[in-house]
C-alpha cells in the first residue's frame, strides 16, 4: 500500500496502541467509579460492557499473543 513497513514495526505500533487502549480502560474505570457512588444502576451498562470487553480481549490475548496480556485482562474483567 505504498509504504516500507516491517513486521517489527507492524508489533511495535500494536504494543503502543494496546498500551494506550489499556491506559484510557484504567481511566474510564476510575471515573466511573466514582459515578457509580451517585448513580449506580446507570453506570452498570457501561460497567457490563467494559467487563465484556476485558473479556473478550482476554479470549483473543489467549488465542493470538502470550500469557501477560490473558492473565492482566482477566484480573480486569474479574475486578470490573
């Protein structure tokens, strides 16, 4: 597609965009806690959907890369 890329470059960016994705899920969660003590059953959707997320990405973690990223996703999804 027009550029010289490499595979390491194809896991370097992939480690950064988890590492960013992962950081984002670790600050959404901890304002939705403290909305969770005002606002309860509206945030449990959002909760729901966060822990089927961790869920899923720990089955794919699982499947394609190596056990640190299952094991932290499953703590993830077990303490949402």
């Amino acid at each position: 597609m027009g550029a010289n890329r490499s595979y390491a470059d194809f896991y370097f960016g992939f480690g950064i965009g988890i590492t960013i994705f992962m950081t984002v899920l670790a600050i959404l969660t901890w304002h939705l806690s403290n909305l969770a003590k005002e606002r309860r059953p509206g945030i449990r959707p959002m909760i729901v959907v966060l822990m089927v997320g961790s869920a899923a990405f720990a089955i794919d973690s699982y499947f394609y890369f190596f056990a640190a990223p299952v094991i932290t996703e499953f703590l993830i999804a077990t303490y949402l």
